[in-house]
C-alpha cells in the first residue's frame, strides 16, 4: 500500500496514478473523446477568431502607412489652398492632391451607364505603395497621357478592356487598365460604388468641376522627417494649423488604430459565440465525467479500502479529465488553424493588408491552453463526487455520498466564473465588459436551463393515467434515475437558439433594407441638381410618365454657436458635467458638433416627421429677428437646446441666426428626404444650394433607360438606383451574417458531441429497460415506439425552449435596438421546431440500433 501517493499534488505526478488513469479509462475512451470534440469544437471558434485578429493586426502594424498611403493626409469638404499649405511646406518632401466625387460614367458604345466613386489625382499617391495595375506600370503612366482606370469588377460589368471608350461629364476617356490592390480607401463612401482614377489635370474638362454637392479634397503629405521624434513634431504642427472644424488630418497611426479598434469589436462580437460554444464544450466535459464517475464508484471505494488516500483517487480522474482536455486543445487548435487559412484565402481581397495563411504561434498556444484550463475547471464539480465516497455505503449498494461539502462547491463555481471571465477577458474586452458578458452568457445558460427544467417539470405533470402505456412510458423515461436530460436539452436548445436567433436578426435588418414594392416611397434619387435645372430634370421625368415625389433644395452648413456659447467652450462644459455625474448631463458627441448639415427649406412637414414640441416655423419673420427652425429631437437632445433656445449657423462663411421654433420626430427608417434642420421659406434661397428629387420606378427595367436619359440632358447630375444600393448593402450583410452564422455552427459542432455522448451514456439504460419490459410482456414494437417517444420529446423539449428564447430575444431586438413592431412569424418557428424534433428522432434512433436484440436472461445475470 505504500505505493499509494499521500497527496493530492503528488497524484498529479506520481506514475502509479498515470497507469490507473490510462487503464481505468479503456471501456469508456470512445465515449469520453465524443466530448473531446465537443471542447476542440469551442475551442477551433475561439482559435480562429483570435487568430484571424493577430494576423490582420501584426500586418496593419507592419503595413500600416499602406492603409493610408502617406505619412499625413488632410482631407475636407472645402478646397484646401496653396496659401495653406505654404504654412507646412517646410516640413514636407513631396505633395499629392486628389479631389473625390461620386458620377454616372457611361459607355458611349453600349450606351450603359454605372454610379462610380471619381478620384482625380496629382503627385505620387500613393507614396511606397506598390500599386497592382493590368498592365504593369501603368499607374506612374495616368499623370502623363489622359486616361481611366477602374476597377476590375466594374471592367466586367460594363463589358470593356483597355482601349475602350467611357465618358464622365462631357470627357471622353480612353481606359487605360485595371487597378487592383496599394492603393487605399478614400472615405467610407467608396464601399458603395467602384473606384474610377483619372489625372487630377483632366477634371476641368469633364464639366464636372464645382457642380457635385459631395465633393472631397485631399493633400497627401510625404515629411522631410527622418527620425520618429522629427515626426511626431511635424505631426503636431500639421495638426496646428489645420484644427478647425471641417478639416481632418490623418496619419498611419490613426488609421491603425481605426482599423484595430474595428478589429477588436468585431472580435469582441464573434467571440462572444466562441465563447458560448467553449462553455458548452465545458458543459459536456462536466456531464462526461459525472457519468463516468458515477460508473466508477465501486471501483473508488475499492480503492478507498485498499488504502488509496481520497486525494489521489482524486487525483487519478482529474488525470483524465486534463487529458480530456489536452486533446480537446490540441484538435481545436489544429482545425482552428485550418479555419484560419480558409478565412484568409477566402476574403484575401477585402483585408486591408496581406495576412500570412499561418496563424500566429502565441495566438494559437494561449487559445488551446485556455480550452484546457476551461476543461479541467469543469471538470472539477463532477469529480468532488470523490471527495464524498462512503466505502461501506457504496459497496453494500446504498447511498454512497457523505454530507456534502458545499465551501467546495462554492470555491469550483468561482473558480469557473473566474475562467469564463478570463475567456471573455481574451476577447479584448475591459475587465468590466468581461465581467458583464461571462455574466451575460451565464444568465443565458441558465435561463435556457430554467426553461428547458420547467418544460419537463410541466411535461410530467401533463401525463394522464387514461393515455396510453406506450406514451406515458415514453415521457417518463426523460426522468430516469442518472438521466442527461437536461445537458440534451441545454445543448440541442443552445445550438438552435443560437442559429435561429442570427437567422431572425439577419432577416430584420434586411427587412429594414427592403423597398415595398406595393407602396408609394421613392426608389430612384437624382442628386446634384442645379437651381436652374430642376425643370429640366422634372420634365424629363414626366415624359416617362414619373412622378416627382419630393424636390428639396441642400444647403450646407455647420453650427457656430448654441446659446450664445461657442462651440469651443459648449462642448467642455456639458462634458465636465457629464464627467462630474450631474442628474440628465450627457456628453455632446463629436460628430454633432463637426459635421455639415445639410438643410432645406419648406412650408409643411412630409410623410416621415411628427411635431412633438412648438408649433412649424412661420413663413414671415420680423426684421433683425432670428429666424424661425424645426430641428430633429435627437439632435436637440444632444445640443441641450429646446423650443425658444437661439443657435448661431455658419452658413458657408455667413452667420446665421436662428431660433428653435419646434421640435420634430423623424422615422430615419424610410427612404423619404429627410433633414435635420428644416426651415420656412424665404430664408435661404439666397445661399449657394443644389436640389435633389427623388421619383419612384414601376420597374427595374427603366431604371437603366431613365439614368442614360438623365445624363445626356445634364452630365453633372447622378442618379441613384436605391434598390441597387441597398442590394449592395444586403450583399454585405449576407456576408457578415454567414460568418455568424458559422460560428454559431460552431456551438452546433459543440454540441452535436455531447448529444451523441448523452445517447450512448444513457444506451445502457435503455437495454435494461427493454429487458425487464419484455420480460413483463412487451413486444418489440412497444419497446422501440417507448424510445421513439422519448427522442421525440426530447427533440420537442429542445425545439420548445430555442424558439421560446430566440422569440423572446427577436422582440427584445425589434423593441429596443431597431424600435419597430414586426409581426409574429409562426412559420420560423415551426420549421426550427420541426427540424429539432426530426434531428433527435434521428439522432437518437440510429444511436439506439440494436437495444433490442440483447438477451434478457444475459443482461439480468450482470445485476
């Protein structure tokens, strides 16, 4: 007995507990590495993830002046002047412009039109970049020969190759090539319509110089400065003297953190899947080893009597469950790595830079040892059943535990909070926010586990004597002495909850995206509209029998002063008050206070506003008085201004003043022209304006027709198909939801082991069962519709709490995060529920083959 080891930690290395793990464990392998794959499945998502975010931020960070193209770059809405830069020309080694827009470009020989982002430049942007071209060189060759490039999708699209024709306003342009990859982004725009370069040199001649209302100016800036102190000084004194509003300086920096700050809450988001399908994994483990221990305690307490001390019979299955893990962690690992290199290959051409296919070493060793750790705490709550062995008890077939110990109980539970916590840590999150999700994702599992524990608690209490044996028997099998009924329902009910819940979310944001093809609302806008075009374009619009739905002047312009406060001294104040934790003060975002408006003037509300403060400004204003404004209710909110309050307009260099006359509520959601700052007639015709219309198609077939129509009558203005735009923003989103969609296929690769584990541990049962029924009398028939009974309602079970939760949290979304009542769908429902119910029909009746066939006088000897 003195080859025993006296202590727990000395177990951990003692070879006598190896050889006992290793041979204890040979009847029950196969079943115990089912849920293996159950923690490689969480921890390939995890892997993945945190992979796929290492690499792109390792090449953002080698590669981060390729984001931007230069070492500064100042870009406005107004043309920057030479007198301007001749304030940093010192600093500077070498300049580029470029002046952005978006046009229709046609194909005179087809007569096909298409919306396109135009950038016109001059100088050697990129700078170090190493721009893709087809033919090779023919970037440094567009300053010196008129030409375009475009973009080899929209090469494709409108049918044409170098040599072609294409014409953008009254220019005739001869393609030069295709541009693929080096140069950046411009704006955020540029998503939504293909690039299309030209020298800045041929912008004059193309008409459209000064008649395009979202017009973007760049001066790419390349520094003198050698050293990173040199830098960080020119930087500064760029930045100095070009602060105002209006003005953006960007550096690789910036865009770096951009892009990184994008990168960590797109990780933060999928993680939070990862994260679900890890502790399902954890969940699995917890249920393999309490089946496994409950088998193995005669062997224990025989253990016990031979002297074996209790923390290495402890020691020995913990052995096994780290080895559970170790080969959860090395699978996932692996297959995570492949995930890796698929996701790489698969969305090479939209990563901002090159990623290597090999997922970093340190990302792949800190997600597998986080899944062994998860593993082994998991672990530990079942195997306390150890601690709690009574020898005499359990070899004489009674009770075997002891009293419980429940400070052991509570220090395993924290320490599996405070893994989870350290998982959501992983994330990139805050401590805080880690906190707040590992409690979230806590709070899930066990409203799931509530639900999925009433469902059977009611389905008990719902059985009647008067029904038949067959399906009495049936439903109370699910509370079978050492059942997993409910690790079957939490993990079949977690994995269709996850995948019918991306489902109906992906569906309600598309549903915000889609035009009513019954209804009345515009489809087609046609922006840059001069003053005095609008006849034009509107009588052109009615030789095609289309109506002109709305036609609203822009004019621009940006807030000066709230309350007689400047901008400069506003924003301070109620941020401090914010900071100081006053009742109803609330920080001023940015962006209310640095962009430009652009407002119109009319007599009426339209369609989309509701007045719910003052009365509509009226059309006569007394002389020297401000003038009256409607102002959006959220926007007032966030300027702290009610109805009465004054605010100072900078209307392109002229001040303007005006008083808050009433406040209006606008349904952003509809595709009217809707404004921020509407004001009454007779105020602002006499400032700068273009007009924009908007019109409705019967059909998509004219839209084509109607946009080459447009831009012979007036190459300046652009149309803009709705239903394509918002068909590329669908396209997007189907592309952000399949990889939600994956991932919650993960918790369904999860999952999925731990069923078929469940079935098996409980495959013994079945064949005793069937045994003594058919000893009593049964017929084979009865036994296998018993069985088919219980799979069905354990499918039941499942399907009934996945859809009561992913209906609860559908509404929640629709309620609070869009604020919109959509109507109940049954039909979702029902299929989700029909396909739980067929797969664990399926499931379980392949599983349970065979229980039957055994011989009740030889199940009956083995007791």
């Amino acid at each position: 007995m003195g080859s025993f080891p006296t202590s727990f930690l000395g177990a951990l290395f003692h070879p006598w507990a190896w050889r006992m793990a290793w041979r204890d464990s040979r009847s029950q392998r196969g079943r115990l590495a089912l849920y293996a794959l159950s923690i490689a499945a969480g921890i390939c998502a995890l892997t993945a993830i945190h992979a796929l975010k290492s690499s792109i931020q390792e090449g953002i960070d080698t590669q981060s002046k390729c984001l931007l193209g230069t070492d500064v770059l100042i870009s406005s809405r107004r043309p920057i002047t030479e007198a301007r830069l001749s304030n940093v020309a010192h600093l500077v080694r070498e300049t580029a412009l470029e002046t952005g827009f978006s046009s229709m470009l046609s194909v005179p020989a087809t007569k096909g039109t298409h919306l396109v982002q135009v950038r016109a430049l001059e100088g050697g942007y990129p700078f170090g970049n190493l721009v893709e071209t087809s033919p090779p060189e023919i970037w440094r060759k567009l300053q010196a020969r008129s030409g375009i490039l475009l973009e080899p999708s929209l090469m494709v699209e409108l049918g044409v190759g170098p040599g072609d024709t294409l014409k953008l306003g009254a220019l005739e342009l001869t393609v030069l090539g295709a541009v693929g990859r080096g140069v950046p982004r411009s704006n955020r725009f540029s998503g939504f319509a293909p690039e299309v370069f030209i020298a800045r040199s041929d912008l004059e001649a193309t008409g459209l110089a000064g008649l395009q209302s979202l017009v973007y100016h760049h001066v790419a800036l390349e520094l003198r400065a050698t050293t990173a102190d040199a830098r960080k000084e020119a930087i500064a004194e760029i930045q100095k003297n070009f602060s105002e509003n209006g003005v953006q300086v960007q550096t690789p920096e910036n865009r770096r953190e951009a892009a990184g700050e994008g990168l960590e809450k797109a990780k933060e988001f999928l993680g939070i899947t990862a994260l679900a399908a890890l502790v399902l994994g954890g969940i699995g483990v917890a249920g393999a080893i309490h089946t496994h221990i409950r088998r193995r305690l005669p062997t224990v307490a025989v253990l016990l009597c031979l002297g074996c001390p209790t923390q290495a019979a402890f020691g020995v299955y913990l052995i096994q469950a780290g080895l559970l893990g170790i080969l959860g962690a090395v699978l996932g690992a692996s297959f995570g790595a492949l995930a890796h290199a698929l996701a790489v290959h698969l969305a090479a051409s939209s990563l901002p830079v090159s990623v290597s296919a090999f997922p970093p070493l340190l990302s792949l060793c800190k997600t597998a040892g986080t899944g062994f750790f998860l593993c082994c705490g998991f672990a530990l709550l079942p195997l306390l059943q150890i601690q709690e062995i009574s020898p005499s008890a359990t070899l004489s077939g009674r009770s075997p535990a002891r009293a419980k110990t429940p400070l052991r109980e509570i220090a395993v539970y924290s320490l599996l909070l405070l893994l989870v916590w350290a998982v959501a840590r992983l994330n990139g999150s805050s401590s805080l926010r880690a906190l707040a999700l590992s409690g979230g994702l806590l709070a899930a599992f066990a409203i799931l586990a509530a639900t999925s524990w009433t469902l059977m608690h009611w389905s008990r209490k719902f059985l009647r004597p008067s029904w038949p044996y067959v399906l009495r028997q049936g439903v109370s099998n699910l509370f079978r002495p050492q059942n997993q009924t409910l690790l079957f329902l939490l993990s079949l009910g977690l994995s269709v909850f996850l995948l019918l819940s991306t489902w109906l979310t992906h569906r309600l944001v598309l549903g915000q995206l889609t035009l009513d093809p019954g209804g009345n609302g515009p489809n087609l806008y046609v922006i840059d509209v001069q003053p005095d075009q609008t006849s034009t374009i509107a009588s052109l619009l009615a030789s095609y029998n289309l109506p002109v739905l709305e036609d609203s002047p822009m004019v621009t312009m940006r807030i000066e002063s709230v309350k007689g406060l400047p901008l400069s001294a506003i924003e301070p104040l109620l941020n401090a008050a914010a900071n100081s934790g006053k009742p109803n003060a609330q920080r001023v975002p940015r962006w209310v206070m640095e962009r430009e408006y652009r407002s119109t003037y009319r007599a009426t509300l339209n369609a989309t506003e509701t007045i719910v403060a003052g009365s509509w400004p009226p059309q006569e204003v007394a002389p020297g008085e401000p003038v009256p404004l409607s102002l959006e209710q959220k926007l007032a909110k966030d300027l702290h201004v009610n109805v009465g309050d004054e605010i100072v307009l900078d209307v392109q260099g002229l001040p303007l003043k005006a008083r808050v006359a009433c406040l209006r509520k606008v349904d952003w959601s509809k595709f009217n022209l809707n404004f921020f700052m509407v004001f009454p007639p007779g105020v602002l015709e006499g400032a700068p304006q273009f007009h924009l219309l908007t019109t409705r198609l019967p059909n998509e077939q004219r839209s084509g027709e109607l946009q080459r129509a447009l831009l012979e009558a007036a190459p300046n203005v652009s149309a803009v198909d709705l239903a394509s735009v918002l068909a590329t923003v669908a396209e997007q989103l189907q592309k952000a939801a399949s990889v939600i969609q994956l991932l919650a296929g993960f918790t369904l690769a999860a999952g999925l082991p731990i069923l078929v584990a469940a079935l098996l541990n409980g495959k013994d049962q079945r064949i005793r069962e069937s045994v003594l029924l058919r000893t009593l009398g049964a017929s084979e028939r009865q036994v296998r519709s018993i069985i088919l009974i219980e799979y069905a309602t354990l499918g039941l079970l499942s399907g009934l709490a996945a859809c009561l939760l992913a209906l609860g949290a559908h509404w929640a979304q629709a309620r609070w995060i869009f604020k919109i009542t959509v109507p109940l769908e049954i039909i979702p429902f029902l299929v989700a529920l029909g396909l739980t119910l067929g797969a664990a029909l399926a499931a379980g009746s392949f599983l349970s083959r065979g229980v039957c066939r055994h011989s009740p006088l030889a199940i009956l000897r083995q007791g």
